[in-house]
C-alpha cells in the first residue's frame, strides 16, 4: 500500500480554493431561479384555484421521486434536443446553464414545500387582525405575513440550501469544474494517486461549507426571532 | 426531438430487471442502520457526554458532506484497506478485490442511512413528553420497559412520515451506486444506452421507474402509519372536524 501523504491535503486545497466561486454561484444561481419557481408553486398550493393547485402537486411529486443524478442527466442530453425542435440552439451554452437549470428544477420543489409550510404556520388571526384595521392584502402580506414567515422558513431554508450544496457536487459528471470537478481533475493529472488525499480534502472542504452556512443561518434566526420573542413577553 | 419508443419500451422492461437490487440495497440498508441509529439517538438523549460528542461529530460530518464524494472517497480507500488487512495483518490468502461491489455501496449507504436516521429517531423521541417516562418509572417500570412498551410505541408514529422521507432519499441516492459498477437500475439502463446513444430515452425510463418505485414506498408508508396510528384514531377524527370546520369559517 502506497504510504499516506497528509502534507498533500493542503497543497489540494490551495488548488482547488480558486474553484469554491463556481459551487458558490452555481448555488447562488439555483436559489435566486429556483427560489422564484418555489414562490409560485406555494402561491399555486395555497391559492383557490383546482388546477393550478393540482399541476403544483404533480410537479412536487414527481420531481420529488426522481434522482438528482437522473435529472442532470436528462436534462443535459434533453434540454438542447427539446430547443432544438423549437428552433433555439443551445449547444454551445455552458454546462453551468445546464447545471443551474437542473438544480433549479428539483429545489423548487423543495421551496415550495418550505414557503408554504412557513405560510401556513403563521396563525389565520394575524391575517384578520390585518384585514380589521384596513390593511390591504398586499400590504398584510409585506408588512405581517411575511416577516413571521421567514423566521419560520429559515431552519427548513438552510437545511434546503445545505442539501443543494452537496447535491450540486454531482455537477462534475456533466464535466463542470467546480471544487468536485477539479478535484477529479487533480486525481486525474496524478494518474489516480494522491486519490485518498484528494478526497479527504475535498470532504473537509463540503464540510467547513455546511458549517459555514448552518452558523450562519442559525445567527439569522435569533436575529430575526426578535420579535417573536417581544410577542410572547407582552 | 425524436423519441425513439421502441427502444424507450425495451429498455424499460430491461431496467425493470435491476429493481431488486435498488430495492435490496435500500431494504437492507434501512435495516442494518435502523437499529444502530436508534442507539445512536438514545446515546444522545441519554446524554452520555463522550458518546453524545462522538455522534454529533459522526452526524455532522456525515450530513456535511455530498454522497458522491462518500462514495468516491470509500470506493477508493476500502478495497485496498481491506486487502492489506487481509493479507498483511491477518495473513490470508483470500482475494479481496473479487468480493462483489454492493457490498462497498451498502457500507456507504449504511453509513450514511445511520446518521439520518438516528436525527429522526431523536426528534421522534423527543416528541414523547416527558411525563411519559416519570410515569413509566413510577408504576415500576424499568427503563428497557418503559422504552418498549410506552416510549417507542408513541415515538415510531411521529417518526413515520420522516421515515418514509428519508427511505425515499437513500432510495434516489442508490441511483448512484452505478459508480461501485453495481448493477442497479440506472446502470442497467446506462449500459443499454451506451449502445446506440440513447441516451435521453434510457433516463427518461430510469426516471419512470423511480416514479412508481417511490410511489410504492409512500403507499406502504401510508399503509403502516394507518396501523401505528390506530390507537390514535378518535381523536384524529375529531381534530379532523375541527380543522374541516376551521377552513369553512375562514
């Protein structure tokens, strides 16, 4: 067995540091589209109206039941076809494009489920208080609904967000270079040695990331939860 | 874009010949880790203090990190783990890298099952108030008793639905073991696509049967949680109607 090299653990790291800006805008990327299509599925899910509440069930369940490694897969060999027949050509668009489009598609799901769940959770007397003293809809949504639901939403968001992150390392098997890409890459150059030491620097990597953004939000909500915190008091 | 169906219906009944395994791996996998998991929550909430730190550093680190990157890095390190135990510290003559693939992919996934399953075992148990165990202990119960007979009975209902969510994520995440070259339903369909470059209609067969396998999965979990939630029923109904009548007000 060949002997073990720690000291090149943190000669990958330095190399593959320069590739964190392509992890981070692909998450960067996913959350703003996929964020968006979230809002409207959960505005489909709690508004009245049958079917559009029925398409957003159909969307959640069946991206829901399908693997992410599947999705890019489908999506990178199926999306330029599909445009194709509708005369747009993208073959020659990043893999980025391909790769947000994707994570996009399955984290709206996820959204969905997070906003309206936090939506819900706000009680329905808030609302009505809002109404009684002539708010308008718009206004009891911006100003009472919506702070109350993001304190809710935030745990459910970071865990979403921690997920994403790890799912989006599948990138590198459309041949994306991000961090997971350049470190196959770097596993590749070596002629498959150094495999062990890249790994575990990649791993420390992940993991210093999901620390990172779990601190991060859980400062968030004690700021948030201010509030809340008032409310009760009183 | 020109699907090609006959070849899209043919590779669909082919895929359908790796359904064991994925179901293998993910039955068995749940199995194993079930167990271990629920000690592991227990070891939490129990508060062992060396044990509790060991586990929250096991979790952590398991969620942290993608599942690509478990594979991959276990993939590279085991068979040549294995085989230097074999050979230099035990001093047999058994050849490790013949051992069949699944058997790396059900460490992964077992490893990383464990530490999903022991935070949904922890949050159920904590759902049990507390009062529930002093009043176990207090008619004479032991701890193992009150566990058995009071405790997990309660807990496994409200463990049930993140159960089924995590069975459906280590069921997508199985997708993956193609790269262990097990022979599952996505590697199945792969290998028949690599022959004509078929590829979207392959996927496109691989994503219908992970439709209907979860749908399965979510049947069965329906199907158990209506039986674990028996004892419950009276008052689900009454808070049925309570609900039902709060949505008419609003």
């Amino acid at each position: 067995m060949r002997s073990f090299h720690p000291s090149y653990i943190l000669e990958v790291l330095i190399q593959l540091l320069p590739f964190l800006w392509v992890t981070v805008a692909m998450v960067i990327g996913t959350v703003f589209f996929g964020g968006a299509v979230g809002i409207l599925l959960a505005a489909a899910k709690v508004r009245k109206g049958r079917i559009t509440r029925l398409l957003a069930n159909i969307y959640i369940y069946i991206t829901r039941c399908i693997p992410s490694v599947i999705m890019l897969f489908i999506v990178y060999y199926g999306l330029p076809e599909l445009l194709l027949g509708f005369g747009i050509d993208i073959n020659h668009v990043g893999k980025g494009f391909f790769v947000i489009t994707t994570f996009s598609i399955l984290f709206a799901a996820n959204m969905a489920e997070v906003f309206r769940s936090a939506y819900e959770a706000v009680d329905k007397g808030q609302k009505e208080a809002a109404a009684s003293i002539g708010m308008t809809s718009w206004q009891t949504f911006y100003r009472i609904l919506l702070p109350q639901c993001t304190v809710v939403a935030l745990p459910n968001f970071a865990n979403a967000l921690v997920n994403l992150m790890k799912e989006g390392s599948l990138a590198y098997t459309i041949g994306l270079i991000d961090i997971m890409g350049k470190g196959q890459l770097l596993i590749g150059m070596n002629h498959g040695s150094y495999a062990l030491e890249t790994y575990l620097a990649l791993t420390i990597l992940y993991w210093v990331l999901t620390f990172v953004v779990e601190k991060s939000f859980g400062v968030l909500e004690k700021h948030l939860s201010k509030g809340k915190k008032a409310l009760s008091q009183a | 874009m020109e699907l090609n169906t006959k070849f899209m219906i043919e590779t669909f009944f082919d895929a359908l010949a790796g359904i064991p395994v994925t179901l293998k791996l993910t039955l068995i996998t749940l199995l194993v880790s079930a167990p271990i998991a629920f000690f592991m929550a227990l070891g939490k909430i129990e508060k062992r203090k060396i044990a509790g730190k060991l586990i929250s550093g096991y979790v952590s680190f398991i969620r942290g990190t993608p599942v690509v990157l478990q594979i991959l890095f276990l993939y590279s390190l085991l068979p040549t783990l294995l085989n230097y135990l074999v050979k230099d510290v035990l001093g047999l003559s058994f050849n490790v890298f013949q051992l069949d693939t699944i058997l790396y992919a059900y460490i992964v996934f077992v490893l990383n099952t464990t530490a999903v399953l022991s935070e949904v075992f922890r949050s159920a148990l904590l759902t049990v108030g507390h009062g529930q165990m002093e009043t176990a202990l207090t008619i004479g119960m032991t701890k193992r008793q009150a566990y058995i007979r009071i405790i997990i009975p309660q807990a496994v209902v409200s463990a049930l639905p993140n159960i089924c969510n995590a069975t459906i994520g280590l069921l997508k995440s199985t997708s993956l073991a193609f790269m262990m070259s097990v022979q599952d339903v996505t590697a199945i369909a792969k290998v028949k696509a690599a022959y004509g470059y078929n590829y979207i209609e392959a996927y496109l067969d691989i994503c219908f049967v992970y439709i209907v396998l979860c749908s399965a999965i979510q049947l069965v979990f329906k199907l158990i949680e209506r039986y674990a939630c028996a004892y419950k029923k009276s008052s689900r109904t009454k808070g049925g109607a309570l609900y039902a009548r709060n949505k008419e007000y609003i």
